[in-house]
C-alpha cells in the first residue's frame, strides 16, 4: 500500500510541475499577445500621422495652385497694362 500512496504523490508532483509549466508558457502568451497589441496601436497612431501628413500635402498643393493661378492672372494683367503704353 505505501507504494501505491508513492505513486499517487508522485504523479501528483507530476502533475503540479506540468501545471506550473503550462502556467509559465500562459504568462509567456499573454505577454506576447501584449507586445503585438503595443505594435499594432503604434502602426495605428503612425498610419493616422501619415494620413494627417497626407492631407496637410494636399491642402497645400490645392493652395500652391490658388496662387499659382492668381500670379498667371496678374501676370496677364501686368502684360495688359505694360501693352497699354507702347508707343506706336
């Protein structure tokens, strides 16, 4: 009988060090799946600089062709003006 409660209390400790085994590889999991979480809300936060980048661009050429068109409408009134006093 005393070899039975041996077995018995050996596969008990077997069963706590593979317990405590699968616990550590748990810990390990959840730290990663945090790692992956931390770099997807900074390629998040990185996507949403680069599209407010993307739209201060676009803004800026929408307003670099404004003037782009006011500065060829005020050359041709310069050219308008200068052909006013040519002499003939």
């Amino acid at each position: 009988m005393s070899g039975s409660v041996l077995n018995v209390a050996e596969s008990i400790k077997e069963i706590s060090t593979l317990v405590d085994d699968q616990l550590k590889e748990m810990e390990s999991t959840q730290a990663k799946s945090q790692n992956v979480a931390a770099i997807a809300e900074e390629t998040s936060a990185g996507s949403e600089e680069m599209r407010a980048t993307i739209e201060e661009q676009a803004d800026f050429a929408e307003n670099l062709e404004s003037l782009a068109i006011n500065l060829e409408k005020q050359a041709q009134n310069l050219k308008n003006q200068i052909g006013q006093f040519k002499l003939s």
